[in-house]
C-alpha cells in the first residue's frame, strides 16, 4: 500500500514526519504539501529544514495563491470561489460565516490530484474498491474531532497521533526531546480562522505579515465584486483588524476556529 503523509508543515505533521523519520512509526513512501503561497515566510523557511532531515520525498502541490485570488476577486478578475470564509456583518447587526471553500480548493483538492497521480488513479475515476493508499494525517488526540473517513475507498486515512493519544503539547515536549526546535503554526497570514492568541502573535512579531492583513481586511470590505450582502471582517468581532484590542489576557488559551468545520488539513 501505498503511503502518503499529508504534510501541513505545522507541529503535528511535521513531529510525525521527524517520528517516521526516527522510526516511531512507519515511514510513508511520499509527503506532499499543499501551499497557498499564503503562509508567513517562516512556515517555508520551517519546511525547508524539515525537508532536509526527511529521507523521504517532499512533494509541494500547489493551486496557486490564495491570497492573489482573494486579491482578484475583489477586483471583479474572477470569481471568489476559493476564498476562506469571511465574517460578516448584516444590516441588522447579526454576525454570521461566509462558506469555507478554501481548504477544499488549495489543500484537499491539490493534494487529491498529487496522491491520484502516485496511485495510478485516473482524474474522476471512482478507483479500486480496495484501499491501495494510505493517507497519514496529523491530527493530535486533542483535536480528534477534526477526524473524518477518506472521500474514497481506495484510500485509507490514518491518525498515528490520536491512536498513540498524543496531544499537541505532547508533540513539542517530543520535539525538544529529540534536539529540534518548536514547529511553527501553519497557516496562511490572513486565515480568519486564527485565534487571538494567533493574530496577537503576527501582529507582535511579524510586522510585514501584519501590515499585509491589515491592508486585505480592508480590501474585502471595498471587494463590490465579492457579492456578500453583509460587511466582511477578517475578525470575528467584525472590527477593522487594526482597531482590535489584542492587550486583553482573558483571551490567552482561546482556542483557533479550525475545528469548527475544518477536513484535517490547515493548520496541522
Ligand atoms: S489556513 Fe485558513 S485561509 Fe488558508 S486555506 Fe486554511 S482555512 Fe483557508
């Protein structure tokens, strides 16, 4: 069987690549990385190191930036159909969620056609009845509610890290423990899924990312061509992103908005 570690460059997946690469569980034939050319330049920076203790492949599929489409779908250049999910305001003060489309179009789906390619699965086709792939996904035991079956018969997913019960803080203490440093957070900058902790910490230590999300917040509320009958906001207080209080503690251990509808793969 053909195994697969879905790589998201974030500390659970990057603590199993380095535990494959240790032995502590099976090493997969490929890793594949999926970039929305969206992610701070220390995720890359991160990935390149990564890559150069692994034995085995690292594959980057990419379905182009995400920030660009974001960009241009704000200009009318085309459609907003990869675009993450806004909150917005209504006219009557209500907040809500725009649909997700992101994660499908510039994680899943890149990686679907990478993993197909290797499997000899055709585009489209419904493939064997019998899994002929494994998909390794590192989802800790702490975010075992983001586990989901695989789309297709013919591919197995697998959760090393929920079965052996290890928690995200538990791959870090791991990390130290054999020498290497704390992975980062993977994510693109603008991602509203952030927790505050997480907007805190860009906007504290990564001011180039910082003025970037800034000016794009802004730009999706001037975005006509977007078609969202509310206001969007790339914060979940639907504030300017620059006008949000990020001194307060009592947010500190808020949990990111991953789990909330995420298929596994950002973030990880
Ligand atoms: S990190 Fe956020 S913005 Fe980027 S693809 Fe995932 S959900 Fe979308």
């Amino acid at each position: 069987m053909l195994k697969i570690l879905s790589l998201g460059a974030g500390v659970q997946s990057s603590t199993l690549a380095l535990m494959a690469e240790n032995g502590e569980i099976e090493k997969p034939d490929y890793a594949i990385f999926a970039d929305t050319q969206s992610e701070p330049e220390h995720v890359y920076t991160w990935l390149n190191w990564l890559e150069s203790q692994l034995s085995f492949p690292v594959i980057r599929v990419t379905a182009g930036s995400l920030r660009q489409e974001l960009l241009d779908a704000c200009d009318g250049i085309r459609g907003a159909w990869g675009r993450p999910a806004f909150f917005v305001k209504n006219a009557d003060g209500s907040v809500g969620m725009t649909r997700r489309q992101c994660t499908q179009d510039y994680k899943l789906d890149p990686i679907m056609r990478q993993v197909r390619e290797l499997a000899g699965v055709k585009p489209k086709s419904r493939g064997p009845i019998e899994p002929i792939v494994q998909q390794i996904i590192g989802i800790s035991f702490d975010e075992a509610h983001r586990m989901k079956p695989a789309r297709f018969r013919w591919i197995r997913n697998s959760y090393p890290l929920v079965d052996r019960r290890i928690h995200r803080l538990q791959c870090v203490e791991w990390m130290h423990k054999h020498g290497f440093p704390t992975p980062p957070k993977s994510a693109c900058t603008f991602c509203p899924y952030h927790s505050d902790a997480m907007w805190r910490d860009i906007k504290h230590n990564d001011p180039g990312s910082w003025n970037d999300i800034v000016y794009l917040d802004e730009r999706i509320r001037n975005g006509q061509h977007l078609l969202l009958k509310g206001t969007p906001y790339l914060h979940r207080s639907c504030q300017p992103i620059d006008l949000v209080d990020f001194s307060c503690a009592t947010d500190y251990g808020q949990a990111d908005l991953f789990g909330n509808e995420c298929e596994g793969m950002c973030g990880l």
